[in-house]
C-alpha cells in the first residue's frame, strides 16, 4: 500500500497535461459563465402578525381581530398560506405590472410561476413572516414584493371588516325593534299604574318587600343572562349567515364535508379523474351517435368513476348519503369553513345556555306567581321595563362598536421592513461557482488520470517489468537527449557520467549473471522503436572505453540502424562475410573509440531469414568471438521475426530492452513466454528511456551523481 502511495506523484507528473487541461478547461467554463450567466437579484420583505393589536371599537374589534388567533393554533402558517393564495398573488401581479404601466415592457409572470418563485418562510421563535422573490430586474424584484405585502394587508383587512359589517347589518335592524319594545313596556307600565294607583310596592303594601324584591332582582339578573345570551346567539347566527353564504354551505354534515373531501389527496385524484371523464364523454357525444359502443362505454367509465367518488365521500365523512360538489380545497376556503363548524357548534352551545336560563327563570316566575295579582303585575312591568332598557343599551354599545370597527383599517400584519431594490446580484454567486468549478476541475482532472492510468497499457517502471515477467533488471538507463546523440560516442560517454555509469553498470550486471566470462550478447526487443539499437552501441562503447576489444554487430538487416549512429557505410558488412565474398577483417568499419569497431548490416536482401539459418553466420560469431573480448549484437525485435532466435542457438545469452511507456505490459509478456518456450536463454532486462523527471528514484540517483562530478 505505502508503495502504490508513493508512485502517485510519479502518476500525476506523468499524466499532467490531460490533468492539467481539463483543470483549466473546467474553470475557463466557470469564468465564461460568471461573464455571460443573466444575473439574478433577490429581494426581501418582512411582515409582522400583531396577535395583541387592540382595535378602539372595543370588545367587537378585538374579537374580530383576533378570531383567527382563537380557530387557528399557528397563525403566522395561515398568513404564510395567505402570501401564496391566488386572489392576493394576482392583485400583487396587476399592482406591479398593470396598475401604474411602468413595467409595460416586461412579461408577468403567471400566478404559477410567482407562487414557484417566492420564498415564504417563517423566523424561528418569532411572528414574523421572511418573503423573498428573485426577478432579473431589481427593481421589478422590489415593486412586486412591496405589492405582495400590501395586497396581503389589505386581505387581511378585509375580512375583519366584512365581519364587522356583518355585525353592523344585524344590529342596525335590532335596535329599533328594541327601541319600540321599550316603549311599549312604558305605556304599558305607567297605564297599570294609572289603573292601580299605585306609586310603590312598599307605600301600598305598609310592609317590607325584601322577598319580593329579591326575587324580582333574582329574575332580573337571570333576565339579563338571557338576553346577553340570546343576543350572543343571534350575532353567531348572523356571522353563521354570512359564512354560509360565502361557502355556499347548507348543512353542517355538508361543510365537514366539503373540508374532509378537500384535504383528501384520493378524492382530489378522484374528482380529476372525474373532470375528465366528462370531458371525455362531451367530445364523444360530438363524434358518435347516442347508441354508439364507444360513447356508452365512456359513460359506464364516468358512471362507475361517479359513484367511486360518493362512495369515498361517504367513507370519508361517515355519512354515506353526503355528496359536496365544491369541496374546499385551498387553505382560505377551508379556514371559512372550519370557521363555519365552529359558529354553528358555539350557537348549539349558546341555545343550551339559553334553555337552561329560561328554565331557571320559570321556576323564579312561579315562586313570583304566588304574591299577590297586584304586586305580580306591577313587578313584571317594571321588570319588562328593566330588561328593554338594558338590551336596548347592550345593542345600541354594539351597535357603534361595530360601526368603528368597520370604519377602522384594522389589520393583524404590520410591515417590518419594505423590500429595497438590491444592489449586487444573488446569483451567479463568484465565491460559490469557483469553489465548485475547483472540487469538479480537480475531481475531473483525478478522474482523467485514474481513467488514462487505468487504460494505459504500456509499462511505467523498471520494478513492474520486473515482476511481470520474474525476469531480474540488468539496468535502468536514462533517456539520451538529441543534443547528446549528436555528438561522438567518446565526447558524450565523457560528458555524460550518468549515461557512462548507467551503462557500465548494464555491462557489470551482465557478466555477473551470466555466472561466466560473456562473449557474445543478443541484443532485442519486444516492439520496434524501444531504442535497442541505441542500447546496442552505447553498451558496446561502454566495453571499448573499458579496454575491451568490441565487435557491434548490425544483425537488423530489415531495418539497419548502426551505420547512421556511427556516420559509417552500410555495406559491405555482415551479408557480405556470411556469404563468403569478404573476410571479417576486411567488413569491420574503425569508429571514434578505441577498440571498438562495427560490422554494420551489409548489402540488403530479399529473404535475410536464409542467412540467419544458415550455418555461415554461426561461423561468423565464432570466428569474431575469437578475435574479440566482447561482441554485442543488434537484432530486429523478437515479435517481428525469429532472427535473435537463430542467433542464440549456440547458448549466446539474449538481453531483452523494454521502454516505459511505450512498450505494451501483454505484447512484453507474450515475448518473454515464447523465447523461454523456445528455450533461449534470457539474461535479463534492460529498461531504457528512464526520464528523471517522472521517476523520482531515478531522478535524485542521476541528478545527485551529475552534481557531484561537476563539482569535483
């Protein structure tokens, strides 16, 4: 594991440019979109639910004000359903873009799209409502914010003054029955007493009245709750009237109805498919004729779809005879209705209240009934008297509570801050599109390296050509510039240590594995172009420096190499001395090195495999191996051709060059299989074109001793 860690910064240098290409690719893409993406500028707006707002109509305005608190446990969530209802979204769209033509040439959004791009949300452990909306145009994305918050206070205001109203209406018509009531008592009284010639309970009677007087003060405070009573009755039923009206309700069984059948996802796919089917059934009666089997089946479909839907309906509610054909399905729909159940529960509880009132009060006018006709009459009079003037009070207090909360504009949201136009877009945000375009270049570019690592064929190092073939590394020789290639032999080996001391190193590591003194190495590839002939001639100069006499022998007579190294003659050479028209002596060529001389390739011929089959060119080896301390052979590559082969016949070692990055893993493996299945012996590999500065190894042995002897 620790080594696979270790050749990734090899990985990397190696595969930098892909890298680095798509790195840059990716954050030349993210700069172009930050210069040409549309801007995006985000505006925001805050409103406040004052659930303590007082109205100074009194106790009618504060219960108008603050009914939705008492029907509704989490107000500001109502409110925030309200900043997306369709009645106050589309006064929002007409104020901004209709209302005052400033915007005539800007397109308004649908009710949709608005309701998508607004942003409702409520902050934590506050009554207070965050609205923002985003707009190419800051100020389109402000004028239209500020014609949100005010179509929702005007909403809101609204519907506490249409209640108001509805109050108003009511006790506008019972005031004056009350005021005639009482005037009748009046007359009524002052003729009985007129009658009677009574004055007072007590003069007439000589005698203390506290029983009477007690019960008649008991019926009056009983009489009072009755007519507080009953008049809290009929102001729930006057608001129960108007709420019936706007939601189109008959009975209580039909309005839970209507709300359970709205909050239902099944029926509202119901009622969807419902819709359809009728649509459906109106284009077939258009097309077919009344009998027609696709009509009729359409309308068995809507039959069976329509008595689905009632059955759920009755499941739904418990009443199976419960039909709604407008269920509620928004949230302002189903808070009138839930506020329509609720009056209608608080006017049977009121009714309740009222009976048991008037049966207390039977039971004091019984006990009343046994005083005497006189002094009964009298006392229901005045008592009659005493309850007209009270209620008539009651109800004309009312009356102009209820006028000044109408009047008023009362309103339970109040803006906190007004949207602003924004000065600087929200988006393209440049911070957050280049940190993601550097996690997506740098994933990419470690994307590209794995994907070009993992298809890579080719060897990368000198240990992976090691263990694949379980063949030992005679050498790791550094890649030789141009600029070196252009210069003698002698000049470069003494210019260049590394390459001087690389390749004696080949040379040692030969001889010692051959376990004996090595006359004669093979030289040969796997693949054309792994630089074995440039291994060939710098190994045989190597030799020749060493004071060895050396023979390079150019045996690639299909591509010959040597003579262009060496600035010599093709021919004559080997084809000509293993034909027998030159002796040996007369086909080697002299070079710049001492003791060391080249048998370049000769006269090309048609069919160079007889020559290497023939028992001539083994005479050729032998008689140069007794001339020679050293003979170095160079042969075409191992899968082009069976020539190394050939020469390796008589038990001549084969030293087989391989090229990180260029030679293929399964080409270099089949090669090393076929030359042990033809029994040749392998002296080992020489991996050549290492370049310092992909392999760190390499590069501080070579680097550390370049320095060292140019300091000395």
């Amino acid at each position: 594991m620790e080594q696979k860690y270790a050749l990734l910064p090899t990985i990397f240098y190696r595969r930098r440019l892909p890298a680095l290409a798509t790195f840059i690719s990716v954050m030349l893409g993210a700069l172009v979109y930050l210069i040409f993406a549309p801007r995006t500028y985000e505006a925001e707006a805050r409103l406040m639910l004052d659930g303590k707002q007082l109205s100074l109509a009194g106790e009618t305005g504060r219960d108008l004000t603050q009914e939705s608190a008492r029907l509704d446990s989490n107000p500001v969530a109502t409110q925030a359903e309200l900043a997306l209802s369709q009645k106050v979204l589309r006064q929002a769209i007409y104020e901004a873009y209709t209302a005052n033509n400033r915007n005539s040439n800007a397109e308004p959004p649908t009710v949709e799209e608005l309701r998508k791009q607004l942003k409702v949300k409520t902050v934590p452990a506050t009554s207070i409502l965050e609205i923002k909306y985003s707009n190419k145009d800051p100020l389109i994305a402000a004028k239209l914010l500020n014609a949100l918050t005010e179509a929702m206070i005007n909403e809101d205001t609204a519907v506490i003054r249409r209640e108001a109203g509805s109050a108003r209406q009511f006790l506008a018509v019972e005031v004056p029955k009350k005021r005639a009531q009482l005037a009748q008592v009046e007359a009524t009284l002052s003729q009985y007493k007129q009658s009677q010639g009574i004055v007072s309970i007590a003069d007439d009677q000589g005698r203390d009245n506290a029983q009477t007087t007690s019960i008649v003060e008991s019926l009056a405070q009983i009489e009072e709750q009755e007519r507080t009573t009953l008049a809290q009755l009929q102001e729930v039923k006057a608001r129960n009237s108007s709420l019936e009206q706007v939601t189109d309700s008959s009975t209580l069984k039909n309005t839970y109805a209507t709300v359970r059948s709205g909050q239902n996802e099944q029926l509202q796919a119901l009622r969807t498919q419902l819709v359809e089917l009728e649509a459906k059934v109106a284009s077939a009666q258009s097309k077919y004729k009344a009998d027609s089997p696709p009509l009729l089946n359409l309308i068995e479909e809507r039959d069976a779809a329509r008595a689905l839907y009632q059955q759920k309906i009755g499941s739904e509610t418990g009443n199976p005879a419960a039909s709604t054909s407008n269920p509620a399905t928004d949230k302002l729909s189903q808070d009138l209705a839930t506020q329509l159940i609720t009056g209608e529960v608080e006017a049977s509880a009121l009714e309740g209240r009222l009976a048991a009132i008037r049966r207390d009060r039977a039971t004091l006018q019984e006990r009343l009934n046994q005083l005497p006709i006189r002094e009964q009459g009298l006392a229901a009079l005045v008592r009659q008297r005493q309850e007209a003037v009270t209620s008539l009070e009651f109800l004309q207090r009312k009356l102009e509570e209820a006028r000044i909360a109408e009047a008023q504009k009362v309103s339970n949201l109040r803006p906190v801050d007004l949207a602003e136009p924004p000065r600087l877009p929200t988006w393209p945000n440049p911070a957050i599109v280049l940190v993601l375009a550097t996690v997506a270049g740098g994933t990419l570019a470690l994307g590209t390296v794995l994907l070009q690592e993992g298809l890579d064929g080719t060897l990368r190092n000198a240990t992976e050509a090691s263990s694949l073939v379980e063949v030992p590394i005679m050498g790791v020789l550094p890649v030789i510039s141009p600029e070196v290639r252009g210069k003698e032999y002698a000049d470069a080996l003494m210019q260049e240590p590394a390459i001087l001391e690389s390749y004696r190193s080949l040379l040692r590591s030969s001889e010692f594995a051959a376990n004996e003194d090595i006359k004669v190495i093979v030289v040969s590839s796997a693949l054309s172009g792994e630089g074995k002939s440039l291994v060939s001639s710098y190994l045989a100069a190597v030799a020749a420096t060493l004071s060895r006499r050396t023979l390079l022998i150019d045996a690639d007579l299909r591509c010959p190499t040597q003579h262009k190294l060496f600035k010599l003659a093709a021919k004559p050479g080997l084809a000509e001395v293993a034909q027998g028209k030159l002796a040996l002596a007369e086909a080697v060529q002299t070079t710049g090195i001492d003791k060391l001389k080249v048998l370049c390739s000769g006269r090309p011929r048609s069919h160079p495999s007889e020559l290497f089959e023939s028992r001539q060119i083994q005479q050729v080896i032998a008689a140069a191996a007794s001339q020679y301390d050293l003979i170095v052979i160079d042969t075409p590559p191992v899968t082009s051709c069976v020539d190394a082969v050939s020469l390796c016949g008589n038990g001549e070692k084969l030293l087989l060059v391989a090229r990180p990055s260029f030679t293929q893993r399964d080409i270099f493996t089949q090669a090393v299989a076929e030359l042990r299945a033809k029994r040749v012996e392998i002296l080992g590999v020489a991996v050549n074109g290492i370049d310092p500065q992909i392999d760190k190894y390499y590069r501080y042995a070579f680097q550390s001793y370049k320095t060292l002897t140019n300091v000395s």
